[in-house]
C-alpha cells in the first residue's frame, strides 16, 4: 500500500474548503468534519438516488438503473411486499452459518465449547451477509432499526446464544409489521430477559430494570409521563417473567406478586397472575406518548438528525389513526415532501462499510475478520453494551475519520480479511475520463470540479491508469468526504 496519510489529508481538505473551513495542514492527522448542506448544496441526488440513500444499505449503479427500469412507487411496493421478492443468492451465502436455525436449547448446548463466541459471531456475519446482498433492502434497513430500538448486548451471560433466536423470532418476523406485535414477542423473549435482568424479577426482591426501559426505551420515551412508581408497579407486574434452562420464556407463578397495581393511572386488578405483564403491555402500545416516541427515532433515522415537527405531528397522527402498522407509517413517510427536501445523513461506520462493499460489488465470504474490523471501528453488529443502541445522530460519529480511510485502503487493496473487491472489472475504468467516470460509479454523480482537482493533485493525468492506480482513484472516492454521507 503505497498510498500515503499525506494524500488522504490532500483530498479530506476539499471537504474543509467546501464547508469553508481552513485548509487542512499536511500534517494534521484529523480534519474538521465538514458540514453536510455546504459539501453537498451543489450535488443534489436524484430522487432515485435519495430514495435509495434512505431506504437501501447503499444505492449502486446496477439498482439505480433497475430502478428506473420499474419506477420509483413500483420497486417501493416491490419492497413493501419483502416475502415475495426472491432472495435465493442472498441465502445460499447463509448456508455454512449453522447456528442460524438452531433452537435455544441447541444453542446453549452447542456454546458450551471453548469458543463461546462462535454463534455471536455467526449472527453478525450473516446480518453482513444479508445487508449487504439481500435484495429485501428495504426490510434490512428496518431490521436493522429495530434490532437498535430493541437492542440486546451481544456479550451478557447467555445473550450472545439468546439473540440469535430474538433476531429469528421477534424482529424479523415485525420489522414491517405491527409495533404491538413485536413489543409483545420482544416482552417474552428469553434474550431480553435476560440482558435486562427480569430473570431476577422475585416479588420478594424485585428487579426494575426491565420495567425502566419498556418504558424509556422501547414505548415512552425518557419524557413520557410515567414515574418512579409507575417503574416500581411495572416490575410487580412482570414478576416472574423469566426463562428456563433451555432457555424457553417461561412463568414462574410463585415469583408473582398478585397484588393489586396502578399503571399510568390504570388500576391492574389483584389475582390477574401472568396477565399483569401483558396487561401492561396494552397500555403502553396504546399510549399516545408511544407513538410520538416511535415516530420522532423513525424520522431521525430517515430523514433528518433533529426531525422536523411538522413531519413527526403527521405520522404520530397516523401511527395512532393504524394502531402502530409500520408499512402504513413508513409510506406516509416516503411520501412527505419533507422526506424528499431532507439533508444528508452522515453514515454511521457500518453503513460506511456495507456500502462501501456494495457500491464496489465486493465478495465477503462471512469470516469474523469484517465483524471485527466493525468493532475497532465502533459498531459491531449487536455490540452495544447499553439499552438504548448505537446512536442515530452524526454527533455521536464525528470522531477520527482515519480508520474508514483504513478500511478503504485495505478493502482496495486486499487487506481487508474475508473481503475482496474485483479490481480487475474497475479496469473498464482506466481510459479516456477515468476520475469522472468513477466518480460517477461511486458517488452516483459527476465529480465536482474541485474534487476532481483534489484527486488530480494525487494521482496525476494519465492517458490511461494501471491496475494499482485504479486502486488508489477507488480507495480516495471511497474515503472522500461525499461518501460518507447518505
């Protein structure tokens, strides 16, 4: 790799100039992020291009094109209709990943091995696999979403075997279907219990975590109206939710506390056993606060970091008027003019990556070296130790840019384990026009002339670029600026 920091640095200044910033010094190892309205006011996606940015792990070249064979509304309701698009390629890449279909009580078997974090690393290499190839795109994209509002730390007691069954059972069954549905799988699932700790929820010493985050994290929001007592309440009437050796979600009725509850002003009645928690359940997927909540994190992810309150009214309005249907949420969404004036979202590391692969038409072949890369690079699948899950804001990302310029240079490069992009099919690249028609491939619009005078500064004008140049023009599209907004 001779591509050195000191050209990365070159071609990372013009995003400083575009955001009118100062020049960045040579010698400088981090440059100012730069602003997204001023790097991109002049580069304005195609509508194709921004649908696909929002609703997509990365819009390519070749779905472009598709796209605009079959029409923007119809590819849309194409991916509505996830269960009847075709994903046999996507699957057989699944099929060495045993661990996908095992039962819980398989699962907890089958880790008792020396490498305990075997399946864990199975179930990130395949939500790799599946971003990054599954046709289903849409429906990733929300799988994804949930997973972080219902997240599970991958590494707490059994939840790195637990999650896989959560992932099979209770996300992708709902993620484009009804709210009420998964927050009541997701309130039985063993996973869940577990890394919340309501397996230790006894009348005698009862445990609030659980009740805490159903309603902070996963209905209400931290500003939702509930109370210190409405905490304490909840987690008398989960008590004795828990999961069996086999880990099976099961009622323990002698660790019930029976007595009579008040719950955000309803009254649980006593003797009601089991039914206390799902009682609880009903009132917070009916509160008004629960739909506010869901929608302002749906907006933040699909349109904008601070989401307009013109836009969250609306859909709040709707996810009420369809009881929390998410396919009717979502289309009102993709239809709001203000979905289609939103700004730029900065990518968080994983969809950095999985675009970057994407937008290359990589070969990753489900080693654990991607899903480790993904950990020094802050966001392995279902890493994040804390309920709330990986952040949304691009505050949160705005750290060293150096390790996506790592990843760059490796996965161009060939250095990047279990990864291999196809240098050789770039070659069609190296003629007349070269850096614009990359450019293009890559970012999916002509190169500004200042970009394009960025990368000349590095790579010089040639008639026609070798293989190892081809690399480098790959390597700078990929770690520049415009890539790392969608």
């Amino acid at each position: 790799m001779t591509h050195s920091r000191r050209n990365f640095l070159k071609l990372m200044a013009l995003g400083a100039v575009a955001a009118g910033c100062s020049p960045i010094i040579d010698n400088q190892l981090q440059p100012p992020m730069p602003d997204a309205t001023n790097l991109i006011a002049a580069q304005t996606a195609t509508p194709i291009v921004h649908l696909l940015n929002r609703t997509t792990f990365g819009a390519t070249s070749t779905l472009v094109q598709d796209v605009e064979t079959v029409g923007m509304e119809t590819w849309l309701e194409q991916q509505f209709d996830y269960p009847a698009i075709d994903d046999w390629q996507m699957n057989l890449r699944l099929r060495r990943l045993d661990t996908l279909t095992m039962t819980a009580a398989d699962l907890l078997s089958f880790t008792r091995t020396p490498d305990k974090r075997y399946v864990a690393n199975e179930l990130a290499a395949a939500m790799l696999i599946k971003a990054i190839y599954s046709k289903r795109q849409f429906y990733e994209v929300l799988v994804n979403f949930w997973s972080d509002h219902f997240n599970i730390y991958h590494f707490k007691k059994t939840t790195y075997t637990l999650k896989t069954v959560d992932d099979r059972e209770v996300i992708r069954p709902h993620a484009l279907g009804n709210f009420g549905d998964m927050l009541r799988a997701s309130a039985h699932s063993p996973a869940m219990l577990v890394y919340l700790d309501n397996i230790a929820n006894e009348k005698s010493h009862p445990n609030e975590n659980y009740a805490r985050e159903i309603m902070e994290l996963h209905t209400l929001g931290v500003d939702g109206g509930y109370t210190e007592n409405d905490v304490q309440e909840v987690a008398r009437c989960f008590t004795g939710w828990s999961v069996s050796n086999r880990g099976a979600f099961e009622y323990r009725p002698e660790w019930h506390d029976d007595g009579e509850k008040q719950v955000l002003g309803h009254t649980i009645a006593a003797g009601g056993g089991k039914s206390d928690g799902d009682r609880v359940l009903e009132i917070l997927i009916n509160h008004p606060n629960t739909a506010r909540y869901l929608v302002t994190k749906l907006v933040r992810r699909f349109v904008a970091d601070d989401p307009p309150t013109p836009l969250v009214n609306d859909l709040t309005g709707t996810w009420r008027e369809s009881n929390g249907d998410i396919p009717t949420v979502m289309r009102r969404l993709l239809q709001h003019d203000l979905f289609w004036t939103a700004p730029p979202k900065f990518k968080r590391p994983l969809e950095m990556v999985i675009s970057l692969l994407r937008a290359t038409n990589a070969t990753y072949n489900g080693k654990t070296a991607l899903v480790q890369r993904l950990q020094t690079m802050g966001q392995r699948p279902f890493g994040f130790a804390t309920p709330d899950g990986y952040p949304d804001r691009a505050d949160e990302w705005r750290g060293s840019l150096v390790p996506r310029w790592n990843f760059a240079l490796d996965a161009v490069h060939g250095g990047q384990g279990g990864v291999s992009i196809p240098i050789g099919d770039w070659q069609q690249f190296a003629g007349d026009d070269a850096i614009n028609r990359l450019g293009q491939a890559i970012l999916l619009r002509d190169l500004t002339p200042q970009e394009n005078q960025a990368i000349l500064s590095v790579v010089g004008e040639k008639d026609r670029y070798n293989q190892s140049d081809i690399r480098t023009l790959l390597a700078m599209l990929l770690s520049s600026p415009a890539f790392q907004w969608r």
